[in-house]
C-alpha cells in the first residue's frame, strides 16, 4: 500500500508539477503526517525533489526527471489497452498514433506484464455501435476533435432535426467529442453556454483564427448525464395512462429504459388484488405508443388518453382478424 502511495506521489508531481503537502494528502487521502514521511522516504531513495517553504511553496521534481511505466500492476497495464477502441480512434483520426502508443507501452512494461496486456487484443473487443444502425457519415468528425484539443472555435453549417435540408450558421467553442450509441456529439459553447451538436449533421466546418478559453470547472460527464435525461424526456410528448400486470411493470427497466421506467414506477398505484397497477408512461407520440405497448401484449391495458385507447383497440382488433384463420 505504502509503495503503491509513492509512485502516485511521483505521478502526481510528474504530471501537475508544484504540489503542497496539503494537496497531495486530500489526493491521497491520508494525513499531511504521512506524506511529509514519505516525501522523507522518496529524498532517501534518490528520488530527486525539491520542496520550498511560503505561501507559493511545495513540493516539486527537478525538471526533466521522469518515472518509469514498471510499476504498473498487472490489471492496471491490462486496463490500459482497454481504453483505445480501434473503431473510434480510426474515426476521430488516431488509428495510427494509437497503435504507436500501445507498441511504446509494451516497450516500456516488464516482460511478465507485457504478455498479459498484449493479449487483451485477442481476448476482448469493445463494439461502441448499437445494433441494427449503419455508421453514420462523420466527415467532420477529426476536424471537431481537433479543434476540442487546441481549443480553437469553428464556424459551422448545422442541420437541426426537423428543419429539412436548410443548414443553420452557428459559431461554436468545441470542449468535448461524445459517442453514444455509436453516434458522435459534439458538446461545445455558444454565447458561453453549452450545447450539443450530433456531427453528423455538420454539413460544413471552418476552422476560425485565435483560441477560445473554456469555461472554469466545466464538468463533462455531469453535463452528459443532465442533457442525456432532458433530451430522452422531451421525446415523450404523450402521457399515456396504461394499467400493467405484475410481469409487465417488473420489465419496465429492459423494454423501456431508465426515463420511462422511473416515471412509471414514481407514478405506481396501489395494486389491485390481482397485483395489477396503474402507471403513467411516458411515449413519444400516439403512433409510437400503440407500436411500444403492444409489445406488453396482454399484460397491459391502455386507459388513457381516450385516442391512444381507440388506436390500441383497432391493432388489436385487426390483429385478431389476421389470425382467426
């Protein structure tokens, strides 16, 4: 454990420079004590660190020292080669400098770790697509993940859903690439705030001149989760009102997802004797609400809306037609 703490000392002075006692040890999660002893242990192992007293001191390695990758543990080297997604990387244009980076790795990992984490290729494969989805054309994918890293803004012609084939001019600051489905966004800020783009619908890309400086404390994977719920929720323009039996509301989670799921069960009355409930669901419209419940076949009944309920009632009808002979 103790081994472990250092050589996340070095990384950390490594990789953010001049640290106090007091960072490291919230990093790390031990007492200011602690790593004042091991500040001691890594000087007596000829680890070459600076430490300057006063309010702009800390502790620093000498410029140019560099650790080396041998302290990897064997499930930390393996993960390594876990996080580049030959697909992907092809896409964002990193297909070469990622199997550069992977031979350097291997170079650099002791003979027993270097086996094991060259055969994670031959073992694992990670497939970012979703089924039944042709790839979509991204040709200004590279182009947006380029100008996320040097933090230079764009001028784009975007295709919004539902605007048919007039693109729209938009200026934007790139902070972030995600892919989600297989489907590439773009999170970038307009007028500060920021927005989500699907690249695809980028018809047009031009780098513009100087950089932009992104926003302080700018939480990607926060803002993600927040946009993901606001957009699954504002496709559920219809609030059907649907009574489910016991096997039906326990396969809410798999056969709706998490958005439809909760608000089913947030709304949940009591069951009647028979265990049977009812829930609001939330579905995108009255067409797509008929083709999802029928799903539930006839462990759910619609009550509502009285338009929903009809158009349920004809499919059923016209189903039990088709099979009565």
């Amino acid at each position: 454990m103790r081994a472990s703490r250092l050589l996340s000392i070095l990384l950390l002075l490594q990789t953010r420079g001049r640290m106090t006692a007091e960072e490291l040890s919230a990093e790390l999660e031990v007492s200011v004590r602690t790593i004042y002893r091991d500040m001691d242990s890594l000087g007596a192992a000829g680890v070459p660190l600076y430490g300057d007293r006063g309010p702009d001191g800390g502790y620093r390695l000498v410029d140019g020292y560099r650790t080396r990758l041998t302290g990897l543990s064997g499930e930390e080297a393996e993960s390594l080669f876990f996080a580049g997604m030959p697909g992907p990387a092809a896409e964002l244009g990193l297909a070469t400098a990622l199997a550069a980076a992977q031979l350097k790795l291997l170079a650099a990992l002791p003979p027993e770790l270097r086996s094991r984490a060259a055969a994670i290729g031959e073992r694992f494969l990670l497939d970012a697509p979703a089924w039944f989805r042709e790839a979509e054309p991204t040709p200004h994918l590279a182009a947006v993940a380029d100008a996320v890293w040097n933090q230079r803004p764009v001028r784009v012609r975007y295709r919004r859903w539902g605007d048919g084939d007039d693109p729209v001019e938009r200026t934007l600051e790139p902070l972030a690439v995600v892919l989600k489905a297989g489907v590439w966004y773009a999170v970038a800020a307009v007028a500060g705030q920021p927005r989500t783009y699907r690249v695809s619908q980028i018809r047009a890309l031009e780098v513009l001149p100087g950089r932009f400086e992104r926003p302080d404390g700018f939480d990607l994977p926060g803002y993600w989760r927040g946009w993901s719920e606001r957009f699954e929720a504002s496709l559920m323009r219809v609030q059907a009102a649907v009574r489910l039996s016991p096997r039906a509301f326990e396969r809410l989670l798999p056969m709706f997802g998490p958005v439809v799921a909760r608000t089913a069960r947030e709304s949940a009355g009591r069951p009647d004797a028979a265990g049977w409930r009812e829930v609001t669901l939330p579905v995108e419209s009255v067409e797509h609400g008929v083709v999802e419940l029928l799903r539930l076949g006839a462990e759910a009944e619609v009550v509502g809306p009285p338009e929903l309920r009809a158009r349920m009632r004809e499919a059923a009808g016209a189903l039990a037609r088709r099979y009565s002979t």
